[in-house]
C-alpha cells in the first residue's frame, strides 16, 4: 500500500491513465454491437458498403445527377472508409476483427480527453481538484463505452479539449496557439455540426476577456479550418461547397418536431442523472460557481447547453459533447468552493460520505455498462446470415408493440433489400411486395419477438410456403433490461426461417 501511495503521490497522471487505458480495453474487447442507430448505420454501415462499391442510401452521386446531398458530414464516415479500405487491403475483413479494432483506435483517440482533462484541472485547480477530474474522466460509469462507440457526439470531444488547451496554455506562443485552437474547433465541426455553438463559445469568451488576438486568429483559423475540411469535401463530391452542410441545416430545421421532443429542463435532468447525485449537484453548482474564472470552458458549455434546452429535438446523445467539460469545470469549481467553505471545511466527514455513495455506484454500474454487447440479437443475426451467398432480400416482420428495425448488414457482408413489415396489414403488404417484385423473394424471414409465432408464421407462408426454422438469436441480459425499461428499443429474441426455395440444406459453415 506504501509503494502504491507513493506512486499515486508522485505520478498521479500516470495511475489515471493506466485505469483509464484498462478499462477502455475491456470496453473495447466486449462492448460489441453498437449503441444506437446512428453509430453504426450513419457512420459503419455507409463506410463499408463504399469500400464494396455499393453506394449505401444512395449518399454519393457516383455519376448519377438526379442524387442530391442527404445532410450527412462525410468527413467521420471517410475516416472509417479510409480505415476499413486499408484493412481489407491487408486482408482483415471480419467483421467482428475491423470492429474490434475500429473500437481500439477510438478508445486511443478518448485518451486525449483524459489527459488533457487532467492537464486543465491542474492548470486552474488544486492537486485534489486535477485528481479527481482525471478519475472522473478516466472512470466515469459511461465514459469508457461510450469511447469506443461511432457517435460524432463524442469522436468530436477530443478535437474540442485540444482547442480549449491550446487557448490556455502559458507558453506565450500566442498566435500558434490560437491557430491550433481554432483548426481543432473546425475539426470537430466537421465530425459533428452542432459543435459550432460551443466553437462560438470558444470565440465569445476569448472578447469578453479581451484577448482581441488569441480571438481574430482562432476565428481565421476555425473558418480556414471548416472551408478546407468540409467545403472542400463537399467540393470533391458535390460539385459545391458545404453542399451536405446545407442541406443537413434544412432537414432539421423543416423536422425539428419529427423525433423526440421534450421539456426544456430534460437535459439538465439528465446530466444531474448521469453524474450521479447528489454528487452532480456539486459539480453543477461548481460549474457556476467559478463561471468567469473558468470561462473558456463553462461559457462554451452553456451556450452549447442552451441551444440543445431551446431546440425541440432532444436525443440523449445530443448532449454527450459537454459532459466532459461538465466534469472539469464543476470539479474545479467544486473544491475551489469547499476548500474557501466553513462549512464544508466542518463537515468533511460528509463530504466524504457524498463522495463515496458516489464511487460505489459508479463503480458498480461500470462493469455492466462497459461489458455491454449492445443490440446483441440484430448484430448475431446478421452474422448469422453471412453464412449463406446471394442475400439478395430479406423479411423483417414484426407485431404491434414489435415493429422491426433495421437489420445492420455489414455484419453480413453483403447488401441486400430488407422488407419491413410492423404488424398492420402485413398480409397486405406481402401481397403488393409479391405482385410487384416477385423475383425478389425473400431468402430469409427474420421474426422480431417470439410472441403469436403461429398466426404469424402461417400468414408469411401463404406467399412462402418453403419456410423452414433455422435459428433463434437471444438479445444480451443488458438488451433485456433496457427493452423491458421501454419497448421502443428493439432487443427482442429475433427468430429466423430459411426459405428452403434458395437454400434447401441449412449452412454448416461457421
């Protein structure tokens, strides 16, 4: 325990960064799957069906004139092209190998965050303050999955503490700094647009502080930065700059009501909740309580915090970006208050009870969530499938309360037609998808939920009458839970027919 003290005494840094390292190889190893829709299907999916030459969505024109931009940054998504392109070249083209290491390279890239975090906290904390921040960072209960999923909302993280650092180092470099600063703002906009709130946030502190240089050459910076990266890919693609931009501008500004809406007040019930209370109460009132002397990290914040509180379309992941800062700046501001607090300074026993209710569940909910295999059932399905050539279609078919998702095909590695039927008029449904496009029978039926198999089996066999039971593919214990916490997440049991008319002997292959 001695040599253990004093290692922590004298390299804390280094601890933080071996925990923080250890638990993202885990999460990298066995947090498979994917999150949600958007880390795979805007993001993978679209990536490696490019490196096939199948144009995914039909996101690219590929000499079509009639395609138009779908509002999509192919910035994030070309670095996964570039990457699993390079790794097919060298002949790694398992799906579940390029994901494995598609993870690890993100949980390198999440180091960033760590360190630099730490780096802060020293700069305008205390020891205490800068320690906590980096076990924080390095161990918070979501932090190590989320790292290693293809969100924007959080590949972008990095890119912002850069630029947040480079602004408040005391190296007297001045313009190179600012420079820096602002071409990693830029970078970040371009893996996720809603960034350039707290990219004005950034430029908004540096003139209230009257830093009239550090500003003009971060802002120079920051729009060489976006007009390079993202107009000049659009250029490429398009034809015209921030072609993609716009029209991802248009698309939310005409469907700002067409996904989840709520309350103003449902994001900082969120953060609260995520931080854990009463903990995250502290870390808020820190986060306020030093505003001005944190600037160039809380204004940013809660800019970035205010339009995603004013804007209708309110997704949990929308606010992953400033969770982060959340932490440095209300750990800062935190002990810099209860260190100046008679009271606190009185009831230190207290604080240390708060603190350690806070680290139990913490460490309690960590290696659950970062041993996740997230969506367990589609992603098993899909390999699966990949067993048998020629998928040239596939039926989803769903109840009422279990309608399909869609099915991620890169695990199958190949490209298909999938059906979708949600449980209204399915009979219907087959009937018009049979007399319209009879050659595209389906070679498999994918059941979402075991529920009413009889009556649904008997209905999809009056057009497939060859179907034959080939599997069933159970969803993970996490899967489970949060399934049964709201059933709009489909990670039902997914069952699987053959149909016997294109493959009349089940696959042996592995």
């Amino acid at each position: 325990m001695n040599v253990i003290r004093k290692i922590w005494y004298d390299k804390p840094l280094s601890v933080i960064i071996v925990l923080a390292v250890s638990v993202r190889l885990v999460a990298a190893f066995f947090a498979r799957g994917f999150g949600m829709f958007d880390d795979h299907f805007l993001v993978i999916e679209p990536a490696a069906a490019w490196t096939d030459g199948y144009n995914y969505n039909y996101w690219l024109p590929m000499g079509d004139p009639s395609r138009v931009p779908s509002g999509h940054s192919f910035f994030y998504v070309g670095i996964h092209y570039f990457l699993i392109s390079i790794l097919k070249f060298v002949g790694i083209t398992a799906p579940w190998l390029i994901m494995l290491i598609i993870r690890l390279v993100h949980a390198a890239w999440s180091i960033v965050v760590v360190v630099l975090g730490y780096r802060i906290a020293r700069r305008y904390g205390s020891r205490n303050a800068a320690t906590t921040t980096g076990l924080l960072l390095a161990l918070l209960w979501f932090l190590p999955w989320s790292s290693v999923r293809n969100l924007v909302e959080t590949a972008c993280i990095p890119f912002l503490i850069m630029a947040v650092w480079w602004l408040i180092r005391n190296d007297k470099q001045l313009v190179r700094n600012a420079l820096f600063a602002g071409l990693m703002a830029g970078m970040a906009f371009s893996v996720r647009f809603q960034v350039i709130f707290f990219a004005f946030g950034i430029g908004l502190a540096l003139l209230l502080q009257r830093r009239w240089l550090y500003g003009l050459f971060y802002g120079l910076a920051f729009i060489i930065s976006v007009v390079v990266v993202q107009g000049g890919i659009d250029l490429y693609v398009w034809g015209r700059p921030f072609a993609e931009l716009t029209e991802y501008i248009r698309y939310n500004t005409e469907n700002a009501y067409s996904y989840f809406t709520g309350e103003w007040y449902n994001y900082l019930l969120l953060i609260l909740g995520i931080l854990i209370p009463p903990v995250s109460f502290l870390l808020f009132f820190g986060l306020m309580a030093r505003f001005r002397r944190l600037l160039l990290i809380s204004l940013p914040t809660v800019v970035f915090l205010l339009f995603h509180m004013w804007f209708p379309n309110k997704q949990e992941r929308f606010i992953f970006p400033i969770l982060p800062f959340v932490v440095i700046a209300g750990t800062i501001g935190w002990f810099a208050f209860r260190d100046k607090s008679v009271f606190w300074l009185r009831n230190g026993g207290l604080h240390k009870t708060l603190w350690t209710f806070f680290w139990v569940i913490n460490l309690i909910l960590l290696p659950v969530v970062s041993t996740m295999f997230s969506k367990k059932a589609r992603v098993e399905s899909m390999e699966y499938l990949g067993r048998y050539p020629d998928l040239t279609s596939v039926l989803l078919e769903g109840t009422a309360t279990n309608a399909p998702k869609q099915m991620p095909m890169f695990y199958a590695k190949q490209w298909f037609f999938q059906l979708e039927m949600n449980g209204q008029d399915n009979a219907d449904t087959l009937d018009f998808f049979f007399t319209r496009v009879p050659h595209a029978e389906p070679r498999f039926v994918l059941f979402f939920s075991n529920e009413d198999m009889p009556g649904r089996l008997n209905m999809v066999r009056k057009f497939m009458p060859q179907l034959t039971y080939e599997t069933t593919i159970e969803p993970s214990f996490v899967d489970k839970v949060l399934h049964w916490m709201n059933p709009y997440n489909a990670n039902e049991t997914i069952v699987i027919f053959r149909n016997r008319k294109f493959y009349p002997e089940a696959s042996v292959n592995p």
